[in-house]
C-alpha cells in the first residue's frame, strides 16, 4: 500500500476516535450531571444554616433549569476542543488548568482564585478516578500520531480538555460564580468514573483495528527545573519551611498586586493586617512573638557610596585573574556556609509580609538556580546575586508586580542573554561571564536599600553589551529585509505561475520550459513588479517574453517560420539573460535550461520525421530546487540560508476500516496532528532553540517570522543568523533535530512556577 494512503487512514481513524467522543460527550454529561446534583442533595441535608441550606438549593435548582440545554450543546463545545487543543499542555502539568501566570494572578480577584483552586482540585479527582484507562488510550492514541513514544499531552481527548469545555459552557451559561464553585465541586468523582468508561470503551474500539500501544513515557531530557511542593522544600536550616506552608494562590496574588511599601518602618499592627486575611505562617504562635529583632544595618549615602564601589571595582578588575580572584572568595564562603546569608536574612523579616516576600524571592532565586537551561557559571552568579535580591524585596515589593523594576530588568537581562549559551567553550560565553562578575557580584556586597544598585549595574552591563547589541540588530534588520522581499517575490511568483497555467500553450510545450516558466521566470516577473510599484502593467517586457518563448519551444510550429525564429533566437536569449540576472540566478542553471532550449530550437532545422520522440526531462530540480520558496544566492548568504528540506516520516499501515470511521473530527488544518504544524504556529519570536546541524547542536533565538510563516531567522550567541523556510523545520522536528529552550523570560517562568507551587498548597490545605 501507498505510504501515502497508509498515513491517511491512520490519520482518519485519529479524527474518527475525536468525533465518537464527542458524540458521546452528551450521554457522558447526562450521566454525571445526575450523580453531581444527588451529591448536592446530600451536603444539603448535612447543612443546618440557613444561608448555606438556601445556597445549596439554589444550586439544585439551576442545576434542573440549565443542565439540559448544557448537554445539548456540550457535543459540539467539545469537536471545537478537540479541533483546537492538538498541542502540548502546560509545562507544570494538567493542575496547572490553563497555565495559571503570575501576571494572570494578579489581575484575579479572590472569588476566581477559589473557583480556580476548586477547578484543579476537581481535575485531580477526574485524573484519578480515569487515569488506568486513560494510559492505554494515551498509548494508543500516540500510535496513531505516528510518534516513536507515549505523549500524553498529545492526546485532544484528555481529562483538562473536558473540564476546560465543562467551565467555557457554565461560563457561557451566565451561572453565579459561588454556583458554579459548587457545582464544580461535586462533578469531580461521577465525571472522572464516566471519563474511565468513555476511555475503556474507546481503547477497545481502537485496538479492534489491530492498532498496538506505544510504550509508556520516558522523561524528556533537558526539561527545565519544576517548582517542588512544599514537602519537598528545605528553607536554611535544612528542615522544611514553615514559611513555605504559607504560600497559598490567594497570599501569593496578594504579593503581586500590592503596591510598593516602605516595610521596615511600617507599624507592627499595621503589618499584620497589611493582607486582607491573617497570614497564619507560624501555627499556634503569635507572629510578632516569635519574629527576631532586625539585624541592624548600616546606614548609607548611595550617592557617595555605591557608584564609588563600583568605580573602584572596576578599576580593580582590569585583568581577568582579578576578576577571578574577586568572585572566589564569595563561591567559598558559600560552600562552607551554603546558607548562612538566607538565614540571617530570613531572622530580619518583621511582618507577615515580609516574610512571604522573603520566601517568594527565595522559591524563585531556586528555581532559576536549578533550571539547567543556564550553564552553571551564569547560575552561579544568580546564586550569589541572592542576598541582595532579599534584602531588596524586604523594602520593595514593586519587583513582583513591575516588569521594569530595575532588579528585575537586571535578572532579566541575566537569564535572558545566558540563554544564547549551551555550554561554557565559547570566548563569548567567558566574556560575558566576565562582564557578570564585574558588575553583579559586587551587590552582594554592599548596602541594599533601594533598587538604585541594580540600575547602575544594570547601566554599566548595557554600555558593555551595546556594541555587540547594535551590530547584532544591524545584522538581523538586514537579513529580515532580504527575507521579506523574498518571501514577496515568492508569493507573487506563486500567483503568477498559476496565471501561466492557463495558457493553452504550456500544455504542448515541454517539461523543462514549464519547470523555467514556473520557477526563475515568475520570480523574474515578480521581481520586476516589485520593483516598479506604480502600476506598470509589464515592466521590463517580461510577461510579454512568456509567449514568444513558449511559441520557440514548440518545433512543429517553428519549422513552419525558420526565419522568424532565427530573428527571434537572439533577442529571446539575450531578454532571458537580463531577467535572470535581475534575481542572481545562478550561471550554471541558466546554461542548463539554455541547453535544453538550443535542443528544441534545432529540432526546427529537421524534418519532423527526425525529430527525437522522447521530450527532455524535467529539470525543476535543478532549477529552483524542491521549494516553491526560493532565495537567490545573494538573499542566502545576507541571511544564512540553510536548506534542510525532506519528506515528511512515514506512518505505519492501518490493517482495516470500520464503523468507527463514520464520526470525524476535522483537523484545524490540513497537516497531521502528530506533524510539526501546529508546534510552528506555536513558535513566536524571542524564543529559544537548539538546531542540531551536521551532528552538534547550536543554539539561537528565533528573531523573526515572515508574515506568512514561510520563512525564520535564527541569531546565534554571535550575532550570526541562520533562515530557514517552513519545510526545512518541519523536516528538523520530525527528526527530533529541534527542540525548544524557552519561548518566553525565564523570570516570568520562575513566577509561574511559583504560582504553581502555590496551586498545590493550597490543594493540600483545602484553603486558597
């Protein structure tokens, strides 16, 4: 069977298993809204007051009133889901429900962080009660992707899905939110037993097509460091924190969305009601009794005192074993006493606040330190950065809540530019290493009380790094421009081509004059009309060379006006030299159609009984390559153009077809699920990846994407750039020869962690 045809029915029987699904998401939502609304009924019997007993009714019912008409549409909600939701879920895991950001935190207000904290709560009874059946359709379903193992997150049918569409449907319901808290509530066990059913019953359908189960999943290398739950924390003695336990979603949004506060001269009593809400971190004991005095500190002039230690230091560290021997002796310190700084800092929090601000920073200055996206010399200066990124969060909470704070820019810029560099060989990584120790270390030094160190550190490392920064942006604003043009004049081209399809004449001429029509001379069409923008209706005259070339090429015809041909033949060379030379298109080909077309024009000068029978063959392949996305020589080098265009992998066979294959989901576009599509579309720029080229693996960020997605630009840690089209991608993601780094701030990254270290919290200790 055709490798073709034997992917498409694997891909038919992927989008049959979407559509019987969700044909029987109604049946599945009248069977547990049932099982919710008795469960209602019983915590209603249970209750005495008589709010919550009036609350509770009011739930059943609406339960009665918009149940039905939710069912109904709830088939539909979910073909659209599965339609849409092909790509990877959240990098916290599905309690995560939507990758719950920092930013997204801040902007909720505390009814929607308990419907939230309810909603993953739900989720992780759903998993539970599905999860058995769920891996074996997971290992089924990733069969049908055609991947080489178990990828769950590639599964549109999985639990987060359902209860995603569930919430969207209570949402579009106009349903109070303290309703559909409650209702959330009680769905959890009867939707995750109905969800195991749904499961079992699919699998077995499924392996009836003698589909076999991939082998389960194996951890993915290279995955960023996760955020540990509480248990698993350790605060500087070595014991696990009790301040941890604190950090709840609603304390943490709270954090984020407070306003900057001079903390240390607020009043005792003030501090402890400065959150809506006590903030119990110490169990059974008054947090003022039990909180040391304040190291004291002291005090000092920044104007006199900061830039002079830093202009000493500089002066200091003009050879690098000074530099070397200044950041030693901090690294030392640190390994005999890895905590002693946290500690000390830790006993100079004063108020509740503080103590939640402290643990925030330390959370995220772990799991920055732990995430080995950044090679360990760049970490390390993370590490030592941390004293004065908790003193400073002790007087200035602004760096939670403000992306321009200037400790955060600082942290930002640390993160971001360490992400160019896989490993620690290059002269460029040791130079801006360098650059670190010169002008970051020494915060750990000094007096913090106020974000002015980190904006004169954060000034000095900008100055150093401008240079390279403006021939970078000189280097990458070119290769766009380039790239831009060429995807212009390949879009044109492609318009063009398909007019030429319409002459009667390119369908008697021979293979190779429509390879050439088709491809160097729609670009020369297309260029010269990018190039004469007013409107001109053939510039150049090379529209008007299509027909006499096509006339030339047809020796039946020409035999009949050998002078007209003869006139003809050195005008029409000489026309074809000039338009080729207008897009750079290489000598060599030019001479190989140049061949092609002397044959042709001497078929003319012999009888038709001499003439050979056999056309050329095609030469598209040595013309334009296999890519209707073409680059000139010029625009490749200005822009690093590499090539790597393949065949996409091929599927196994499907040994049958079956009732199954009446219900189908249609894909959002035309590609597999299991292909790259859908992780492209995803790519943004600014993103991190590694390419693995000619065996070693480089990395660059992504700068840039044409405005058809047709065409990518890569910068490496150089200012060097790479551009490749979408195929040439698609190829290096099928053979696992691409994978992302990291496609937006690492700090932002740490926060989210953060968040969702606080989401399991707040599970564990049923409050939010």
């Amino acid at each position: 069977m055709n490798p073709a045809n034997r992917s498409e029915q694997y891909l038919t029987l992927f989008r049959a298993a979407l559509g019987q699904s969700a044909r029987d998401g109604e049946a599945l939502l009248r069977q547990v809204f049932p099982a919710a609304r008795r469960s209602i009924e019983q915590e209603f019997n249970r209750t005495h007051g008589q709010v919550e007993r009036a609350h509770l009714g009011l739930c059943i019912k609406l339960l009665d009133e918009k149940g039905p008409p939710l069912c109904a549409r709830f088939p539909a909600a979910l073909r659209q889901a599965f339609q849409d939701k092909q790509t990877a879920s959240s990098q916290f895991g599905e309690l995560a429900m939507g990758e719950l950001s920092h930013s997204q935190l801040e902007r909720m207000d505390e009814t929607e962080v308990q419907e939230r904290i309810e909603l993953a709560r739900v989720l992780k009874l759903v998993q539970g009660g599905a999860q058995p059946s769920l891996n074996e359709l997971n290992a089924l379903m990733s069969a049908l992707l055609g991947l080489s193992q178990v990828k769950p997150d590639r599964n549109p049918l999985r639990p987060q899905v359902y209860l995603t569409v569930l919430q969207d449907a209570l949402l579009q319901a106009a349903l109070p939110v303290q309703v559909r808290i409650v209702w959330v509530r009680h769905l959890g066990v009867p939707l995750g037993a109905a969800l195991s059913a749904s499961y079992a019953a699919l699998a077995q359908r499924v392996r009836s097509y003698g589909i076999e189960p991939l082998r389960t999943p194996v951890p993915e290398a290279r995955q960023p460091a996760r955020a540990q739950g509480p248990a698993q924390r350790q605060n500087g003695t070595g014991d696990p924190s009790a301040a941890s336990s604190m950090l709840t979603l609603d304390r943490l949004r709270q954090l984020l969305a407070t306003q900057a506060v001079a903390q240390q001269e607020v009043a005792p009593d003030e501090a402890v009601t400065q959150f809506s809400g006590e903030l119990d971190w110490n169990a059974g004991v008054s947090a003022k009794a039990d909180l040391a005095p304040a190291a004291e500190e002291p005090t000092t002039d920044f104007a006199s005192t900061v830039p002079a230690a830093f202009e000493a230091l500089q002066n200091m560290n003009q050879s690098d074993d000074v530099i070397a021997r200044l950041a030693q002796p901090t690294l030392m310190d640190r390994a005999r006493q890895p905590e002693s700084a946290r500690q000390k800092l830790r006993k100079s929090c004063q108020t509740p606040s503080q103590v939640l601000s402290f643990e925030v920073m330390v959370q995220m200055i772990d799991n920055l330190v732990k995430d080995t996206r950044l090679i360990k010399g760049i970490r390390d200066v993370i590490e030592n950065l941390e004293p004065a990124l908790l003193r400073l969060v002790l007087v200035d909470v602004r760096f939670f809540n403000n992306k321009q704070h200037p400790a955060r820019r600082l942290l930002q810029e640390i993160t971001q530019r360490g992400l160019a560099f896989g490993s620690a060989d290059s002269p460029e990584c040791a130079l801006f290493i360098r650059s670190l120790h010169r002008y970051v270390n020494p915060l750990s030094r000094i007096h913090i009380d106020s974000a002015e160190p980190f904006d004169l550190a954060l000034y000095n490392l900008s100055n150093m790094w401008s240079e390279q920064l403006v021939q970078s942006q000189q280097t990458v604003q070119q290769a766009m421009r380039v790239l831009n043009r060429a995807e212009e004049r390949n879009l044109l081209a492609e318009k063009m081509c398909a007019s030429m399809q319409q002459i009667p004449d390119m369908q008697r001429v021979p293979a190779p004059v429509v390879d050439f029509l088709c491809g160097p001379w729609s670009h020369v069409m297309a260029a010269a009309e990018l190039d004469h923008p007013g409107g001109e209706d053939d510039p150049g005259g090379y529209k008007n060379l299509v027909t006499m070339l096509l006339w030339s090429a047809q020796p039946d015809l020409t035999r009949q006006d050998l002078g007209k041909l003869t006139k003809l033949v050195s005008k029409l060379l000489s026309k074809l030299r000039e338009g080729l030379v207008l897009i750079d298109y290489p000598s060599l080909k030019t001479s190989l159609f140049f061949d092609s077309l002397m044959k042709l024009h001497q078929q003319a000068f012999r009888p038709a009984s001499e003439a050979p029978a056999a056309r050329p063959e095609s030469t598209t392949g040595g013309l334009l390559g296999n890519h209707t996305h073409w680059l000139a020589p010029g625009e490749a080098k200005a822009s690093g153009f590499i090539d790597l265009a393949d065949e996409a992998p091929v599927r196994p066979p499907l040994p049958a077809t079956g009732p199954l294959l009446e219900s189908v989901v249609p894909l959002a576009n035309q590609a597999a699920p299991g292909l790259p599509s859908s992780a492209l579309n995803a790519l943004v720029a600014g993103a991190w990846v590694e390419i693995a080229i000619k065996g070693s693996w480089q990395r660059s960020q992504l700068s840039w994407i044409s405005p058809q997605r047709t065409m990518y630009l890569f910068t490496g840690a150089q200012g060097q750039t790479q551009s490749m089209t979408r195929p040439s991608l698609e190829n290096l993601l099928t053979k696992n020869a691409l994978r992302l780094v990291a496609d937006h701030s690492m700090v932002d990254s740490a926060l989210d962690e953060i968040v969702h270290t606080a989401m399991l919290n707040s599970l564990d200790s049923g409050r939010t």
